[in-house]
C-alpha cells in the first residue's frame, strides 16, 4: 500500500496519542487547529482557511468532542469520505442493554471506519462510563460518572455520620463545586483557587509540557469567586481562599470530603502531603485527571504519594479519570 497522507485536526493529548500509533505507510501533513499556529515536532500547524493549500488523504478528528469535529470539517467543505472520527478509551465493561444502545448510536453518529488502516490501535469501543461521554449525551449527561461517585461518598459520609468540612482545590467555573455545596448544605465548603487562571509558573510548566496542556495553559483564564459564588445554592456556607495553593492552606480544620483538580505533580502531592492528615476516619479525597490524557503528571503525583504513605485508592473512569482515596 502507497504512503497515505492524513491531517490529524486537533494538537492536544488524542492528537499527541494517534501521533505516537501511526502506521509505517502513514505520513502525518498537517495538524490542524483552530486557534494557535506553528509547529509540532516540525509539522506544520495550520488553521482551516489553509487547509486548501495543504494535500491529503483523510483527515482525522483528534479532540474530545468528534461529533462537533466532523460538524466544523463538513461546514468548512472537507468531503465526507475524508473525515475519519476517533475518541479515546481503553475501558471495557460488561454487556447490557444501555451499553448496547450507546454502541449503536455511536456507530451512527461516528465515521471512524477508516481508523484500523491508519493507526496501529485496537479496534474502538464506545462505552457508557468512558472517557468519551461527550460523544454519548443521547444516552447519558456529561460526566455522570464522576458526579454520581460525588453523590455516593456523600451518602456514604451523611450515612457514617463522618465529622468534617468539604472543600475543592482548583475551582475553576466551579461546576463541580456547586454539586459539592448542594450534597453538604451544613458544612463549610473552602473554596481554593487564583481565580485568575493559571499562576505564571503553572502556564509555563503546562506551554513546556506541550499538547493538550499548552491549549489548557492559553484557554484557562478564570472566573472571578463573585461569578462562582452566584451559583451556589448555600452560598453562606461558602469560604472563599483565593490565592496559590498550597500557599492559602492555612487551616486548623478536619475535611470529610476533599475534591482535588489542580492538575501538575508538584501541587497535586504536595497538596495530598497537607489534605491526608486532615482527612477524618472514613473521609475521601476525590483527585481528578489521575487518567486523563493531557495531564500526566496528575496520576504520578497520586501514586507517589500513595507508595510513600501506604495508601489506597481507586480509580474511576470519568471524563478525564479520577483516583478515590479514603483513610
């Protein structure tokens, strides 16, 4: 077989993945991006208004959302037969009536034929709880997996009756947050967070890391704690830390329940060095990106920490991954 020309349409953790699988025959052209330029290990990366310019074979959507990937191509005139979907999970599960639903809709929605003759990956699965959830909406929410484990270990901490306040360590929108002060409507709930975006030093770290972590490091500007605070339910149990974390973990106080999302290995240890001996007997600590593909360093800080303390946990496979550590 002749050499086959792809653009791979996304310069973040699935296109550094489908990157490192490329078959012998396969020349990568292009990657093709919508709002930063340059180059990827020497391959130009360009936008849609030069994809004209550019010869290929397929092109292929590398990003989380492939259904608005196939979308944007389709408007920008890109011919059917050259549009080649993929989504990343490497999980499996047992068979039911749900998870065979989700396959079906799935295959309807994705045009990932083509992906057995260009990378050297196993044949995809599309499943329920995976990482691909924004490809399986008509089945299930966003994220559902990791906020039904939130509502769970609530029950669980409510049930055990586990002494403590909450909190989350890297807000951001806070999305998440919100479902935690609406599970815990009688506890503190410490809110850490720049919101300001990423700190000089973290952006800096995320653009030398590269991938997915440098379009992180340029899209995450914050959200003002005002913002955040509008949309909490018991915004009166909300205390606001704004600053660098770990530098605002000035607390005399025991956590039952800890959401983790700060994403780079220094933070996430040391954060987990200073939260674990806070924890209350039977309290969890949820760290989430402990699988997710652009941040590696997340599920290194994780297991060190846990290796070097004789702790367990759990992982989860939510949008992203998520590691559950109890005491």
């Amino acid at each position: 077989m002749g050499e086959i020309r792809i653009v791979l349409f996304g310069a973040g953790a699935l296109g550094k993945f489908l990157t490192g699988h490329i078959k012998g025959n396969i020349k990568i052209v292009a990657y093709l991006v919508t709002e930063i330029t340059g180059d990827v290990n020497g391959i130009p990366v360009i936008s849609l208004e030069q994809l004209q310019h550019i010869e290929y074979d397929y092109i292929v959507v590398a990003f989380g959302n492939t259904i608005k990937g196939i979308e944007i191509l389709e408007k920008a005139n890109v011919p059917k037969r050259k549009i080649v979907g993929y989504a990343y999970s490497g999980l499996t599960y047992e068979e039911n009536f749900l998870q065979k639903e989700c396959s079906r809709l799935i295959h309807e929605k994705l045009c990932n034929e083509k992906i057995p003759e260009l990378f050297e990956v196993p044949v995809k699965e599309y499943y329920l709880c995976g990482m691909n959830v924004l490809e399986n909406q008509d089945v299930i929410k966003r994220d559902f997996v990791r906020e039904q484990t939130l509502s769970f270990l609530a029950e669980e901490i409510h049930r055990k009756n586990i002494q403590g306040s909450v909190a989350e360590i890297g807000v951001s929108k806070g999305e998440f947050a919100r479902k935690i002060n609406f599970l815990f409507p009688d506890r503190n709930l410490y809110l850490f967070d720049t919101y300001e975006g990423l700190s000089e030093k973290d952006k800096a770290k995320a653009i030398e890391l590269g991938w997915g972590e440098k379009q992180y490091a340029l899209d995450e500007t914050g959200v003002t704690f005002e913002e955040v605070l509008q949309n909490m339910p018991y915004r009166e149990k909300c205390i606001v830390k704004k600053g660098y974390f770990p530098d605002t973990f000035d607390l005399e106080d025991m956590f039952s329940f800890v959401s983790l999302d700060i994403d780079f290995y220094d933070t996430t240890k040391r954060g987990l060095e200073m939260i674990y001996p806070c924890l209350s007997k039977g309290g969890y600590i949820m760290v989430h990106d402990f699988n997710n593909l652009s941040y590696v360093e997340c599920k290194n800080a994780v297991t060190d920490f846990c290796e070097e303390n004789n702790v367990a946990y759990v992982p989860i496979p939510d949008v992203g991954g998520t590691a559950v550590i109890t005491k």
